[in-house]
C-alpha cells in the first residue's frame, strides 16, 4: 500500500477513535446506528457504505458489477480481503471481486458498531461486519475508506481481519 494511503487511513482511524460521540439512532432498517463523528457528509457517507455492503452481499450472489460501480479506479485503491492477501490497485482489486462473484458464496452480510470519521473529501469507516451463511456466523472487523471524486463518494481502501479471541 503507498505510504501516503497507509498514513492516511491510520490517521483517519485514529480520528475516528479519539472524536466518537454516541450512538446517532437511524430509522432505516439497512443501517444500524452509527457512531457519529462529524457531522458534515454524515447522511452521503452513511449512503455510501450501504451501498457496499448492499454490493458485497450482491458479488456473494454472483454478481460483480454493484461492487464495481462504488470503487474509484485510481491506482492507490487497496482490499485486503479475510484471505490475508493484499490486492493493490483497480485491476487486483476488480480480479478478486470477479473471481469472488464467480464462486457464489452466498450468505450476507451486514454491519454492526460502526463509525464514520469524515473530512473535507476523505471518510473512514470502522465496523464489525456480521456474515451469516449455511446457518454459522461470523465476525471481523473491517475497516473503509472513501474518496469524494466527482462528488461521489468512492472506495478506496477496505480490510477485514478476524476479531481477536477473549482472554
């Protein structure tokens, strides 16, 4: 990932972190409440990640092309996926999507706990994404990021990793 994606999106997070107020209640059934850190762009960021979860849930059905539209095309875009691999760039990055649409995994998904940390054109989000599929469920965390271009809010950044075990 370059340094200057890397440093942002750990910048954004930490923000995220230190300026969390309560939890804002939400009366759309598809968005559980959100913690809320700046107001301004709250309502497009909130769409905007409704928009990717309602895309994953669709590339889980076989199909690839919701994903596509929601992620900027730029070179720095980074998904690390639950696998552990890193793909870098709108090529690696749409190979994975499409490989993924192909399998069908089915199940769905949906976030819990999340947080938007937003700035003049960048969001940050942090959630834990709940996966329901053949009857089991599961846990990661994730974390996004969005790009204001063209006054659209497009993906850059999303990583997902195992939430850690209870002592």
């Amino acid at each position: 990932m370059p340094v200057m994606v890397r440093s942002l999106l750990v910048c954004a997070f930490a923000a995220a972190i230190a300026v969390t107020t309560g939890a804002m209640a939400q009366d759309d059934d598809a968005m559980p409440a959100v913690h809320q850190a700046a107001a301004p762009g709250t309502p497009a960021t909130r769409e905007a990640v409704a928009r990717f979860y309602k895309a994953l849930n669709a590339m889980f059905a076989g199909d690839a092309k919701p994903m596509a539209a929601l992620w900027s095309r730029k070179p720095d875009v980074v998904y690390m996926g639950p696998d552990g691999r890193a793909h870098h760039g709108w090529l690696e990055v749409s190979a994975d999507f499409d490989a993924a649409a192909k399998r069908k995994l089915g199940g769905a998904v949906e976030p819990r706990d999340i947080t938007i940390a937003i700035g003049r054109d960048i969001a940050v989000v942090a959630d834990i994404e709940v996966g329901k599929r053949n009857g089991r469920t599961n846990k990661v965390r994730a974390t996004s990021a969005f790009r204001l271009e063209g006054g659209q809010w497009k993906m850059i950044a999303h990583h997902v990793d195992p939430l850690p075990t209870a002592p």
